[in-house]
C-alpha cells in the first residue's frame, strides 16, 4: 500500500493497542511495528479480572490475549515492563518528521507515527491506605482473589460495575460484603438514575448492605468513618471510584505550542487523530474522540480498527453501535448505545421498572422521541434485537412494536 508509514509506535499494550497493531497488519501495513507496554506482562484481557479471573474460575494466564511468539509472528516488537515517560516531535513546528519516545529505562524509540493507548489508572482517595486493593491490572486482580481466600469481610468503596462484580465474587465465597456509594443510586453514571436502581436491587436482593448517598470522612484502622460520624470495619477494603487516564507522559504544549487538551483524556476528532499532536492518534480508555470517552471492551476495538484504516489511509469501517457488559449475581447487564444522551427512559420487556423481578427486564432509553439506547438485565436474546433500531435512532413507535412483537413469540 503506497503512502505507509515506516515505523509505527504504539505505546500501550492492552486491548487498544494490541489490536491496533493487529488492525494495522490486517489492512496491509508492512513496515515495522513497536508495541510498547508499562506491565511485564504480554497483553491480556481486562474484563476477566473482576469476573473469571477474581472468582478462581481461571489462571491469570487464561486472560492472555497474544504471548511473545504470537507478536513476534505478527511482526511486532514488544517492550514490555517499561512504561513511556517521555513524546518529543523531531522536525519542525508542524510536527513533521520523526517522533521519539522515552522510555523508563533509558531508552528511545522513533518513528512516524504514534498511537497512544496507555488506557487508565485506578482512582484513589485522599488518605487511602496502601492495603485498600484496587481492580485494574492483572496483578491486582490476582491479589485480591487470594485476599478473598482469607477474610470473612469485605468493604467496598464505590457501587458502579467494578464495584458490583468484586461483591458478587466475594459473596459467592462466603464474605459479607459492604458497598458504599456516594450516589443515590449505584451505577447512575451508565444506566441513569431510573434504570441504576435495578443494579442496586440487585446487590441488596444477593444480600449486599448496600448503602447509598453515603460521603467518606476518611479512612480509619480496619475500614472508614462517614460524614455522619458512623464507622464501617471491614477485614479488608476495596476502592473502586473510577479511573484516571495514563497521560503524565505526555508534554504540556504541542509542537506549535499550543496547550494539549487533556481534560478528560486525550482530545481526538472522529478518527482518532489526537488534536495539538500531528501523527499521534489515540485509542481506548485513554481518548476522548469528539468530545466522548468510553471505557468499554468494544469500543476499544472498534476504535483500533478506526485508527488503523486512517493510519493507512483506508476506506473507514463502518459505523457501529456502542456496547457493554458487566456480569453480576448471576445474570448478564447488557447496553447497547449511548444512554447519556437520553432524557427519559421506556418499558420494554419485564417487570423490573415497576417493582417485580429484575431478571428479563429490558428497558429503551429516548432522546426526545429516538432510540438512542437499551439496556438488558438477564435478557441477551431480547436486546440484540434492537440492535438495527438503536443503530438507525429508531422512534419510540417502532421501539414498542418491537416489543410487542418478541413478547408475542
């Protein structure tokens, strides 16, 4: 393929950037490929760490998504164990020429082109101790399943997905859990107050003491103090509070010397090209493309395969629809599309929006009049059918007759 780059950077050695090489070879790239990683481990995937991995179900090695020989195959250069410190731009003002990478042991990398897919790192809390666990990494992972093997408590700081999975794991090895949850509502931020409510009823129903439009005053020998004044002891404690994008790498200013916009990630346009940094895109939780960060498995890969094509100068991949899981208390929580943009939220299959079993409930999220999301508990069959509709903003007219229609099966 004429016009390719030469020597291709990817720094960041998770789901995006791994399948950013991949894509890269899969559209024809033949130049050389570095793929640059902060963790000694070769690329794995994140989703079992709070699932399979946590309960004991899998060796951490089973969460492996290519080994060394694989990338090697692939002909990708890996260095591994070594996180990026450093970006400087080599051949003037427009950002033209060479890109150079440092690296934590001394070393530099160069090349034409960059993808930066250094992911996120675990929030923490002021004063948070150094024995509260957190859920990110492989190794995080693996210490706190061993964790589990050996207390009869556990404490949970944050109610969202991560939070949810590492109490259902704990639960099913017989620890009494305790989630606490500054919102009124777990997991709002995803599904909204209305639809969040079902994942709190989910943890109290498994036997959580969940407790919501809780604040912290701070951490004390064996667990927290409220602002109420209340202490909550626990054998151990978990943090999950959210994330922080990996990018105190990176310089101030761009080669123009205008002020990189990291606000919320690593500002991109819609193909990922990372703006204020010529020749830099950026994929996964760690970019923000067209003013919106996801930090989900799917969209990961879907925005590789976008970058790839635009590295390459491609034809772009088609558009698809965003998507997400979290596995809790037995049953599967499905989102198809972007709930933040709905104003008001439909019935579609179940009866958990009125009180009844959350299991089988499906419930649509419009923006005005359109589909722009539906999400899915214990319910795959039925949302993968509104897929097409999600996809195509479907209005709220169609959305019911696509209930009524697989109700009637």
């Amino acid at each position: 393929m004429a016009g390719q780059p030469e020597h291709v950077l990817v720094v960041g050695a998770g789901l995006g950037g791994l399948r950013t090489a991949e894509q890269l070879r899969a559209a024809g790239h033949q130049g050389r490929i570095s793929l640059v990683g902060a963790e000694p481990h070769a690329p794995y995937d994140r989703p079992p760490l709070s699932k399979q991995v946590l309960r004991g179900e899998w060796e951490p090695a089973r969460a492996m998504l290519r080994d060394a020989d694989a990338l090697d195959e692939l002909g990708i250069r890996s260095y591994l164990g070594t996180a990026a410190v450093a970006l400087r731009h080599h051949g003037g003002a427009d950002g033209r020429g060479t890109i150079e990478v440092e690296l934590a042991d001394g070393a530099t990398l160069h090349g034409d082109v960059l993808v930066v897919a250094t992911g996120v790192a675990a929030r923490t809390l002021p004063g948070q101790p150094a024995t509260a666990h957190t859920l990110r990494t492989l190794d995080d992972s693996v210490a706190l399943r061993d964790a589990l093997e050996r207390i009869g408590s556990l404490l949970v700081v944050g109610g969202g997905f991560i939070g949810a999975e590492v109490a259902g794991a704990a639960l099913d090895r017989g620890v009494a859990v305790t989630v606490l949850e500054a919102l009124e509502v777990p997991a709002e931020r995803a599904l909204g107050p209305i639809v969040g409510a079902l994942a709190g009823r989910l943890m109290s129903e498994a036997g959580v003491d969940l407790r919501t439009g809780t604040r912290l005053a701070g951490f004390v020998d064996g667990g927290v103090e409220l602002a109420d004044g209340t202490r909550v002891a626990a054998d151990a404690i978990v943090v999950g509070v959210g994330a922080v994008p990996e990018l105190g790498w990176l310089p101030a200013t761009g080669p123009d010397g205008s002020a990189l916009d990291v606000s919320d990630g690593l500002a991109c346009g819609p193909t990922g090209r990372v703006h204020g940094l010529p020749g830099v895109w950026s994929v996964g939780d760690v970019a923000r493309w067209d003013g919106h960060r996801t930090e989900h498995w799917t969209s990961a890969g879907d925005q590789a395969r976008a970058v790839a094509h635009d590295i390459l100068g491609a034809d772009p991949p088609p558009a698809t629809v965003p998507y997400f899981w979290s596995d809790q208390f037995g049953l599967k929580i499905q989102l198809i599309g972007r709930a933040d943009r709905a104003d008001s939220v439909l019935a579609l299959h179940g009866e958990g929006l009125d009180g009844g079993a959350v299991r089988g409930t499906v419930a649509g999220y419009l923006a005005g009049d359109r589909l722009v999301a539906v999400a899915a508990f214990g319910a795959a069959r039925l949302v993968a059918r509104y897929r097409p509709l999600v996809a195509e903003g479907a209005d709220r007219g169609a959305a019911l007759a696509m209930a009524g229609t697989l109700d009637a099966r």
